[in-house]
C-alpha cells in the first residue's frame, strides 16, 4: 500500500494544488480530481518512480529512479502496477467494446452484476502478466485510464467496477470525469477518497452540469435523432 507522498522542493511543491501539503491515500479508492496542469500526472509517475514501476507496468524490485524533485513517499513492500492512458493506449487498461454495448448498459440486477464481473475478469488478464501471492494486495496507479470511456460507460466504470477491484488491489486514479465526484461511496465498505488538486473544482464541475442538466429539462427536447 501506498500511503503518503510529500514534495519537500522542485517544481511540485510551486504547484497550487499540491505544494507541500501531505496527501494522504486509503487502501481502497483514491481519486486525483484537478484540471490540466493540476499535477495529477506529476503524482502519479513520482509514486510509479518511488515504487520502481519504471515506464509502466509491474514493479520489478529494482531500485527506486532518482527525481529531479524533492519526494518523500511512504509505502509497504506491495507490488505496483502503473498504466498512463498515452501509452498503450491500445493495450488499454479498461475493455471498453464491452463497457460501452448498450444493451449492456441499460442492464440491471444480475445481468449487471454478471456484466462487471466479466469486466473485472478481463482487467484481470490483462493483470496476470505477474502472478500474485495470496497475501498480495497490489496497487493500481492509473493515469487517465477512462479518458476514452463514453459518459454512459463511466457510470458503469465509477459505480461498479472500480469498486469491485477496490476489493483486491489499492486504487489511485486520475480523471477529468466528475462520476467519482458525483457516485462518491462512503460506507463500511468503501470510502472514496477524492483528492482535489485546485480550489472548489469539484463544486465549480458539479454547479456546470447542474446549470446543463436543468436547462435540458427547462427545454425538455431531445430533439436528437
Ligand atoms: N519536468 C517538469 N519540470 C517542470 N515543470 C513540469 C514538469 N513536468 C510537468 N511540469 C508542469 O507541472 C504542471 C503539472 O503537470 P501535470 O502533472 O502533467 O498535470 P496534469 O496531469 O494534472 O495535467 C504543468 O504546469 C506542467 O507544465
Ligand atoms: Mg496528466
């Protein structure tokens, strides 16, 4: 697991959203929320880099890069898997052909249940270039991952599946979709950790799409064919 990480100097820590504050992750789902430029990329490669994840996929015990920054990351011997969503893109780390069908997605009850469980059985093949310990909890670093998912699929992705992996991986994220803001989880079960990376962006989202949505119903016409 991947606790902390705090930038003690560099670039990052000029940063508005990030600066020299600790940021702090569960062990379930940790959602990077900022604009372009925001530094979620820039947290992403440096915990990636921290846990010798080199340019992408599995750690492979080798030693930690050197940051051109200062960095402290706090962290347990867990394996890492990282995937931005700009390289091997076609590899990509959600199976979206099957997450964007629309008879899927207007499925309910068992056949969505029987749906996200293809879904996470498909990551997992993806996963299984390394075979994992029974005492193995991983964390996923995803960078952007969704960024080519449809807004329908994302309720499917934010609502279910990722909650789902949460089970057995720690998750960090990186998004521009406002569905973990708004499908936010706190239970016993699951309590999503939103980290914003610029002042009341996740209000300044919410208020936009609520201005949107509410002037579709006033106009009430779909008027699409
Ligand atoms: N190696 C670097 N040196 C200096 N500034 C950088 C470097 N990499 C990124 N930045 C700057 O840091 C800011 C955050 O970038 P990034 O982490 O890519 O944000 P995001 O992923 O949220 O779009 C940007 O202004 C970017 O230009
Ligand atoms: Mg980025």
């Amino acid at each position: 697991m991947i606790s902390s990480v705090v930038f003690t100097s560099g670039y990052p820590t000029r940063l508005r959203g990030i600066g020299r504050r600790r940021l702090a992750f569960n062990d379930r789902i940790n959602v990077l929320f900022g604009p372009n430029g925001s530094g979620k990329t820039t947290i992403l490669k440096t915990l990636a880099a921290a846990s010798g994840c080199g340019r992408g996929g599995w750690s492979d015990g080798r030693r930690p890069e050197p940051l051109p920054y200062g960095v402290k990351v706090e962290r347990d011997a867990q394996p890492v898997f990282y995937q931005d969503c700009y390289r091997d893109s076609e590899k990509s780390f959600v199976g979206v052909d099957y997450l964007e069908a629309h008879a899927y997605l207007r499925s309910t009850g068992e056949k969505r249940i029987g749906l996200v469980n293809e879904l996470v059985d498909d990551i997992e093949g993806r996963l299984r270039s390394r075979k994992l310990g029974r005492n193995e909890r991983p964390t996923l670093l995803l960078d952007e991952v969704d960024n080519h998912v449809g807004f329908a699929g994302q309720s499917i992705l934010w609502g279910d599946l990722f909650g789902r992996l949460s089970k057995r991986y720690q998750i960090i994220i990186s998004t521009h979709s406002i569905f973990p803001v708004l499908l936010r989880r706190n239970s016993s079960l699951r309590q999503d950790n939103i980290v914003v990376l610029a002042e009341r962006y996740a209000e300044i989202c919410v208020l936009e799409l609520g201005k949107a949505i509410k002037r579709f119903n006033a106009t009430n016409a779909l008027g699409i064919g």
